[in-house]
C-alpha cells in the first residue's frame, strides 16, 4: 500500500501538480456537481427555465482546463462546460446570473440561454447553441496566435455529437495544416442528446479521426482525473512548443438528460445510468486522494459542506441581482459611438476580479517567467 | 487620380491596406499563387507572404469562421468567398456567429472582419455564378452589407469596412469589375458605410438601385432626358444594411416618383425594403405608383445567351420603366 501511495503521489508530483492543487481541483469538482444540483433545484422550482447540466463531466473539464494558464491561454467551450469555466474563472456567482438571465451574467447579460459562456477578460470565447461553430473560432484564435508569435495555447471543447458537423472537420484540418497551437478536447459521453456513438460514426474512436488531419489523436478515461490531465498537459506542451494540434478524446458519461426539456429514459436505461455513476470521477478522484492521506471521510463531508454554502448563498444573491433593462435589448448590434449611451456604464456587464481559487494565477506567473 | 477600373481598385486599396496595417491579412480559395481567380489578390503572395496571404482549404464555412477568430484575437482579416454562390455553406457562420458575437456577448467581444465577394449577372456565370445574395444578409442585423459600383466607391467603401469595427459583407458586382472605370484619387480616403449616394440630379423621378443596375439606371437616365427632356434621380444605395433611408426619402419627396431596380429575384428582394419604406414614410407625397423592377422570381440565372438577356433587367426595359412612370 505504501509504495502504491508513493508511486501515485510520484505520479501528480511529475505532473507539476502539489498536494493543494489536487485539494483545488477536487474542490473546483465539487463545487461544479453542487452548482448542477442547485440549478436543477431552480429549474424544478420554476425559477429557471432551462438548464444544462454537466454531471460526470467535471473530471475531464476540470483536469484538462487545468492545464492551462488562466487568463492567458484561450477557452473555447460549449455548454456543458461548466466546471471549465469555473477554472478559466467564472465563480457560482456568475453561473447562476447566467441561469436566472440577470443584467451582470458576464456571459451575455442575460441575452443567451445559460450555459453559453462567454469573458473576455478570461479569455473564454462566446459560444452559440448550433454545434461545433466554435471550431472554426479556435482555429482562428490559434493562427492569430501564430502569427504574433505569441506563446499562448488555445482548447476548445465539444462533445461527442459535434465531430459529426462539417465544421469540426473544417477546424481540425485547418489546424492541422497550419501545425496551431490548439489542443481539440472531446468529452465523448456516447450519447448526442438521444443518438448514440454507433450512428454518429463506424469508427470505435473520435481520437482515431486525428490521423486524417496530421496529427496525434489519444483516447483517455474521462472520469480519471490525472490521466486526463496527464494527457492535456502533454497536449498543451506541444502546442505551446510549436509542435501542433492534439486531439484529446475524454470517455465519460453524462448523468442527467441533455437538458433540462430532455428525458433521457426514452433512450437509455436506468441501469445503464447507474452503473455509469459507479464510476462518477468525484468519486473516484475523491478515492484517489483518501488513499494519499489527503482526505478522509470527514473533510470530504466538510468540504461538501462548505461549498454547499458558499453555492447556496450565490444563487440567494445572483436571484436578488437587478435584471436586464429592457430598454438595452437594442445595444450591441453594432459598436456603440459612446457618447450617445452616457447613461450606461459600459463596463457594467463584467464580473468581480479573478477569484484567487485555485491557485493557478501564481502558477501562470511563474511560467512565464521560465522564460519559454 | 488615377483611371482605373473597379477590380484594379480593390486590388490596389486591399494591397496599400495591408502595407499600412500588419493586422490586416487575406484568406480564401486560390488568393495565393493564382492571385485570386479574378486577380484581386495578384502579387500579393510574393508581397506579404504566406502567413498574410491564407491559400485555405476548400471550405467556406471554416474560410469566414477561421477569420472570425482571427478577429476575436485582432487581427483584420479579409476573408475571400471566390464567387458570392458559394458562400452558402458559411451562412451560419455569418448569420449565427459573426453577425451576433458582439449582441449575444453584450458588447464584450467583436469581431472586425470583412468578406469579400463577387456576385451578379451578366456574365453568363449561370446558376452559380449570378447571383445576388444581399437580401439574405441585408436582413440580419449585426453585419453590414455594402455594394459599392464604382471605383471611387470601391476603395473608400473598401477602406471603411476593413476600419470598421464590425462585420462586413463587401459585395463587388463582377460585371463592374472591368467594365466600369472612373477616376480613382491616390491618396487614402473613406467612403462612409451606411451613407448613399446621388449619382445623378433629376427632377421629374426618382430610381433607386445598386451594383451593376446603376450603370444602366445612369444610361436609361441620360436616354430620358435627350428624348424625352424628363430627368430622373438617380441614388445608389452603396449600402444594402445599414439602409441610408434619409438619402432616399429627401430624393423621392423631391421627385414625388420612385423606382427601384434590383437584379435580385424581384421578391423579397432588397428592392421590397426599399419600396416599403418610401410607402411608408411617402405615401401622401407621391405622384405615382412604387415601381419595382427586378429580377424574375426563377431559382437563378439560366446561362445561353436570350435566357440570360430575359433575366437581366437591361437598359431599354429600364428606360422604358422610367418613361412610363415619369409621365404617369
């Protein structure tokens, strides 16, 4: 057992990656879960009126967007991306004036469905509900990159149904020619809303369409934490090297029905849903680190506790944030000359600062500091 | 000033845009080594290079939606669409994508682009390569959509849409391209986006119209003033969207007569817009009927010779248009 502790310790310690990080990371799952659980909570309420759920993906989202370095690198998500918005830094503040529509949601003030995340000032690219548009996007954003000579990596990330759209082949071939700086993430929970892997595509694996495109394709478990990232990290180092694209496929499973307007019983089992919980990566991430003394049963239970609270009070106080004005459904068309609109602050649709949790800013910094 | 034709212009303004502005680079199909099929970007490859001058793979939607993130991370791309009939495919990359970043971000991402391509008739392009697509994007609010004719048009309007901070579909009548030639000045200037113009002082009737229409309006005009000492006004629109209604309204309520032409399918078409608008803000001022004249609401522009000619609204029909209504 010791040398079993030892050599998986060695394991994170290898992938940069201390005690706290790990700690943060299963915190930043958490918090996602509970965020679900409470949205789900206001939709049955009748206080939101659609949402999306991410439930058995936070391992893959938070392991992978943890590779990168917040505020610098680029997001490019879709809507189940929840958890890696939370770690490209939204907070539960912002996730939840997004899912009661409010002025000061930061992904669009309240003019999107939830869940179609946006920040600029993190670097999270604005998304639409057609799928894989965003392909396009992050191929864009990365040859921009490329060419300033910047050293920034740019992800974006889609689900299983989206490597069936012309776009996503478009993107990725584009990518590949041009050797971008991109990692391409597949959250592959079988299932586009209703249809299952086997009439989206004959082959077994979406990482095997990389070899169309020139580049590396590479299969992991999606609710194991470190391999996910183990894998992101490389993927991210060869970006950032000049090396190229990296097409990362994540298996995991989605727990709740597509949406809230979808019922998932009319297409899978309820075996099937909770054998696949069975190896919820919460809770084998949570496993993982009882067994290297980090948690026990207690402080699972107290830290559960906590961000509970901490999710709680931000949907009493995102609930209680003003709503849009209806008046400024006609700005934004076009950009606004500013003197004419005095009376809006423009700025007023952004956050509060980047939360300090986790510890990835400091990391950012000294990265950029070794000179790469 | 120097004399050039419209296509000359757009090559001429697109080059010095990109010797003023790093950020400024081409992307689209055969724009590097073949120079683009209508040459715009000829030379530009040996000039700029390959990073600056994008040979993209054959596939629209990633052509427009690659530049959108070109521009989120700003850069100024100027996407190619070789002929206005392909760019289809990218419909939802401009409609849902470049048209709505800025709405649906609330105003905290943009997205500075433009795209360029060549659309109309008259060239016996047939099915795929005539037509008129402004309509289509003219009616979606968040992109703009401009069809200058001439080539003093063509390099202030060229200008003004690679500055604008806001997505532009730059639309150059093919047709124009090597036909129409016009003093062109040699130093920067601007047209303004969103602004028309009148081509043509008149009194006796307005004709409102665009692209290639306004050559042969300016033609059936002249016609009309030597035969018949009637003098219509001609305004060119220059942009599809934003529509430049004031320009517009002060001419018909001068002439107290108006006509459009469009070479679009006559429904629904632009010229339905711009008709519906002088009804509604005109209609106790007019003297007349709103004429529209388009093209025949057929799928798109047949290709042998008299099925082309029968599309295409020409000058003497044109003129016969404007007679008619000049003395109504």
């Amino acid at each position: 057992m010791a040398t079993r502790v030892k050599e998986s310790r060695a394991r994170h310690r290898r992938l940069d990656l201390s005690d706290d990080d790990l700690l943060a990371m299963y915190r930043m799952m958490v918090t996602a879960r509970l965020c679900d659980e409470a949205q789900f909570r206001l939709n049955r309420q009748g206080k939101a009126p659609f949402v999306v759920p991410v439930s058995g993906h936070e391992g893959c989202q938070v392991a992978t967007a943890w590779a990168l370095r917040r505020g610098h690198d680029y997001f490019v998500p879709y809507y189940r991306d929840m958890a890696v918005c939370l770690t490209a830094g939204l907070t539960p503040h912002d996730v939840f004036l997004g899912v009661f529509g409010k002025r000061d949601d930061p992904s669009s003030g309240g003019r999107q469905m939830p869940a179609h995340w946006s920040a600029r000032r993190l670097n999270i690219v604005t998304g639409s509900s057609p799928i894989a548009t965003q392909i396009p996007h992050a191929a864009g954003i990365a040859y921009a990159i490329k060419y300033r000579g910047a050293d920034a990596v740019v992800a974006s990330w889609f689900g299983d149904g989206a490597t069936s759209e012309g776009d996503w082949h478009e993107g990725l071939n584009f990518s590949g020619i041009h050797r971008l700086p991109v990692v391409w993430v597949c959250e592959n929970n079988r299932y586009a809303i209703s249809v299952p892997l086997s009439k989206q595509m004959a082959v077994e694996h979406v990482s095997e369409r990389a070899s169309a495109y020139g580049f590396p394709g590479e299969t992991v478990d999606g609710n194991d934490v470190l391999a996910c990232h183990e894998a992101m990290k490389r993927a991210v180092d060869r970006a950032r090297n000049g090396d190229g694209p990296t097409l990362l496929e994540c298996m995991t499973y989605r727990f709740h029905p597509h949406t809230s307007d979808d019922d998932d019983r009319t297409y899978r089992s309820r075996e099937e849903v909770e054998e696949a919980k069975r190896n919820d990566p919460i809770l084998l991430f949570g496993n993982h680190l009882k067994q290297q003394g980090l948690l026990d049963d207690e402080r699972v239970e107290a830290l559960r506790a906590e961000c509970k609270t901490l999710v709680d009070q931000e949907v009493d106080r995102a609930w209680n944030a003003p709503d849009p004005e209806p008046e400024s459904v006609m700005r934004h068309v076009f950009a606004e000359t500013g003197a004419e609109d005095g009376d809006e602050d423009l700025e007023s649709h952004g956050t509060e600062a980047v939360p300090a949790e986790p510890p990835r800013a400091d990391r950012a910094e000294e990265e950029e500091g070794d000179g790469r | 000033m120097t004399e050039k034709n419209v296509v000359q212009t757009i090559h001429d303004t697109l080059q010095e845009e990109m010797q003023a502005d790093d950020r400024v680079l081409v992307l689209g199909e055969d724009v590097g080594a073949r120079g683009g099929v209508f040459r715009v970007t000829a030379g530009f490859l040996e000039e700029f290079g390959e990073m600056r001058v994008i040979d993209t793979p054959l596939a629209e939607s990633s052509i427009v939606g690659v530049a959108i993130g070109m521009a989120m991370h700003g850069l100024l791309p100027v996407a190619e669409i070789q002929f206005a009939d392909f760019i289809h495919p990218a419909f939802d990359q401009i409609v849902s994508e470049a048209a709505r970043i800025r709405y649906r971000s609330n105003g905290d991402w943009s997205c500075p682009m433009v795209i360029r391509a060549p659309w109309g008739g008259g060239v016996h392009g047939a099915l795929y390569h005539s037509q008129s697509i402004e309509a289509f994007y003219g009616h979606v609010p968040g992109i703009k959509v401009v069809v200058p004719s001439t080539p003093y048009d063509a390099k202030g309007m060229l200008r003004a849409a690679i500055r604008d901070p806001d997505p532009v579909l730059y639309l150059e009548h093919k047709k124009t391209y090597r036909l129409i030639k016009g003093k062109v000045p040699d130093e920067p200037y601007e047209v303004p986006i969103g602004v028309a113009d009148v081509k043509r002082e008149g009194e006796d009737l307005t004709v409102v119209t665009y692209g290639l229409m306004l050559h042969l309006c300016l033609e059936a005009a002249e016609r009309l003033q030597q035969e018949e000492g009637l003098s219509a006004e001609v305004v060119d629109v220059r942009t599809i969207a934003p529509l430049d209604k004031a320009t517009i309204l002060d001419s018909v309520r001068k002439t107290a007569k108006a006509m459009v032409v469009y070479e679009d399918n006559r429904t629904y078409g632009a010229g339905a817009e711009i008709a519906a608008t002088i009804a509604e803000e005109l209609m106790f001022e007019l003297d007349g009927p709103i004429v529209r004249f388009g093209g025949p609401d057929i799928p798109a522009m047949p290709f042998a010779t008299p099925l082309e000619h029968q599309y295409m609204p020409d000058t003497g029909r044109i003129y016969e248009k404007m007679r008619e209504l000049a003395r109504f």
